[in-house]
C-alpha cells in the first residue's frame, strides 16, 4: 500500500544559548559518536512548534493541554446557559470529564481537597495529569453537561449516555491532538496515536558547556559606600552549536485522526492539508524560549530539505555520526551540508527509495550550497504550498 510520508531535515546554528535545560539548569546533552553533542529534546521543539500554530490556524481548530480541564469547561458551560452556578458548573464539568475520559476530576488537596456531599468545592476540580481536548470536543461535552444539570450521576449512570460522553470526547480531533497524539492513562479507548515524530536535536560536532559569570548592579543606594559589591551574582551555563533537526510527518494516520475534518463546508482533503502546512511552517520556524531573554537566540535556518515518500521515514542523522571539524576559517555549516548532501543519495540509492521520493530545498548562504541538488530550491512560502499541493494530490489519488 502506497503510503504518505514527510521527512524534514533541518540545519540551524544556535548561537550561546540554553534552549532546553535538565533539572540542574545545565543545557541538555547526549553523547553520539563517541563525543559530548549539544541535545534539545522532542518535548521542547514539539511544544514550540503547537505554540506557532495559534498564528497560523484557526482557534476551533485547536486544542488545550491542561490539568484544569474541569475549569475550562465549566466556563463553556456557563457561557451557554448563565443561570448555573458556579460551584454547580464545576460538578457538571467533573462529572462529565470523568464520564468522558475515565479520569478522576477532584480538587486538588493544595486547594483545599474534595468537598463533602453537602458542602460547595472551594475551588475547580482538576485531574491528576494533562488532558488535551480540542475546542469541538470541549463544546460538546459542555451541551451534554447542560442536559444532565438536574442531577448529573444519576444521567451517566445511563449507558447511553456515558457513551455519547466517550464518543463526544474520542471525535473531531483538533490539528494539534491529530499531529502530537494523546494518551489518556484511564481510558486507553481514547487514546490517538501521533501522527507526527520529532527527534532530539542533536549538534552535528562536539560541545562543551560554558558558564556565564554575571552580576546586577543595584541602582539606588543611600549612600556612595553602602555597598561596594553587586546587588546580585550568579552563573548560567550555555553553549552554542550547529544543529541537525528531524521530524516525520505520516501523512495516512493524520488524515485518519482528523476524521472528516473540522468544517463541513469545505473537500475533505483541506483539513489535512492545512495540518500539513501548519505542521512544516511551525517545526521550520520555531524555536524552544528556555533562556531566550537572556541570550536572544532568534535565529532560523540555514537548510531545510524536505522529502515527501510513498514507504517509511528516514532519518539522515548518520551522515553526522562522525561528528564535523570546523572549518579553518571556523564554523561547522559548510562540512555539515557536504556531509549530508553526500549521504542522502548514497542512502536513498543503497535501499532503492529515490524513485518514489519528491524533495525541495530551503537554503541561505554559500556553505549550504552542496544542499542544492537534492531537490528544487524554493522559499518558505513556496515550500509550504507545495508541499500542501502534493499532500492533497495524493489524498485525490487514494479517493
């Protein structure tokens, strides 16, 4: 079976910076290759890029990650019918979760604990771990919650409607649950299986942490001699690094977790196609903001090369498992791109996967230059619509 799969190859300098830290605030780092690499985790870019999408999609086509689920959608609940109270709305709305997704809604000991039968909570229910619910999934269970307002455990304890609960929250994913997955640890049956894979981002040369001595100077002072020291001292650790980033997008399971699309007003191939784009515009242009005020580490790309295939990913991490030596008038880009525009056809050609492969190359610069025989050269913009025009011309193919 033919199947639709994006690659996305990145190589992006990062200047010193801590974009993602352990618990020590050290910047993360894996050995690979034999040598210490610079690491930010798929956590982080994953984040980063779900945090572009409120640029580049439609709110109702999103959803919320949050602990506090049982609050957002008392206030659906409110907004649809005034005349609940508030205490009442954050029993309908933990019940309904509850029923919905088998977690347990309750309010947090921190906060004051479970209220008795007869007493009002004295603060929102909340679960005990993320929940991620898209828009159209919060405003159907809060219809549903309006209707079991008269006494909401005696309505689910019908199997009817415990169902439509379930079906309420397992339908019409939003982009973001579609792309990234959940798991819901009560209620595997609701589950979504991500349709998109992001890799640690590793630099392709060796690294070392660096410490940053710093001091903060108090600007107001009785007197001249109060204080001859700083107001503050302390360090933060940083480096810097070439980075090789990867995702993989399957293009069949997100089609398959958005359904029949969000709007119904519209071919059912748009939906993924605006998925797709969001997804290869925010994975490209983001960046993780540990530390970002500190170090301002805005920076974009160099080199992009994108791939769409008909069989499986395929990650070109290897052609950097020797890590790069910097050039001898300094940096790593140039050997970086040589690296990898020789490894991509020796890999491709080896397991015979050219044939069915369509490839375009974002690139800036004279070092990236080796990049550009590995597909057609186009811009940011052009890049997302063609990519969009080949995902929705294959959906056409498999109609």
């Amino acid at each position: 079976m033919t199947r639709t799969i994006i690659d996305l190859h990145i190589l992006q300098n990062v200047p010193p910076s801590n974009l993602n830290r352990d618990d020590t605030g050290t910047p993360k780092t894996a050995v690979y290759g034999g040598v210490r690499r610079a690491r930010v985790s798929s956590q982080a870019w994953k984040r980063a890029t779900r945090r572009t999408f409120h640029d580049l999609l439609d709110p109702s086509e999103l959803g919320v990650r949050t602990k506090r689920v049982a609050e957002l959608l008392a206030e659906r609940i409110r907004t649809r019918d005034e005349s609940i109270e508030q205490a009442q709305a954050w029993q309908l709305a933990a019940e309904t979760i509850q029923n919905a997704t088998g977690s347990k809604i309750e309010v947090p000991k921190r906060r004051g604990g479970a209220a008795k039968d007869d007493e009002e909570p004295a603060a929102a229910p909340e679960s005990k771990y993320l929940m991620f619910l898209s828009a159209h999934q919060l405003d159907g269970l809060a219809e549903l919650a309006i209707e079991a307002r008269d006494d909401v455990k005696t309505f689910f304890k019908d199997k009817d409607n415990k169902n439509r609960a379930k079906q309420i929250a397992n339908a019409r994913h939003s982009v973001d649950i579609a792309l990234f997955g959940r798991m819901v640890a009560d209620g595997a049956d609701i589950n979504v299986d991500a349709a998109a894979q992001v890799a640690h981002a590793i630099s392709v040369h060796q690294v070392e942490n660096e410490s940053d001595y710093y001091t903060a100077v108090d600007d107001h002072k009785e007197r001249e001699d109060d204080d001859l020291g700083a107001g503050m001292i302390g360090t933060v650790e940083f480096n810097s690094a070439t980075l090789y980033r990867y995702a993989a997008l399957d293009v069949d399971l997100l089609r398959s977790n958005l359904g029949k699309g969000l709007r119904d007003d519209e071919p059912v191939t748009e939906p993924v196609r605006r998925a797709v784009q969001a997804f290869v515009e925010g994975f490209i242009t983001s960046m993780p903001t540990g530390k970002v005020n500190t170090f301002g580490n805005h920076t974009l790309p160099d080199a992009v090369v994108v791939k769409v295939r008909s069989s499986r990913p395929i990650s070109f991490v290897s052609a950097f498992e020797e890590p790069c030596k910097a050039a001898t008038d300094g940096g790593h880009m140039q050997q970086a791109s040589a690296r990898l525009a020789r490894y991509v056809p020796e890999i491709e050609k080896a397991y015979g996967v050219a044939e069915d492969t369509r490839a375009w190359v974002l690139r800036v610069g004279k070092n990236t230059e080796p990049l550009s025989e590995l597909g057609t050269e186009v811009s940011l913009p052009e890049l997302v619509n063609a990519i969009g025009e080949e995902v929705a011309r294959r959906q056409e193919d498999q109609r």
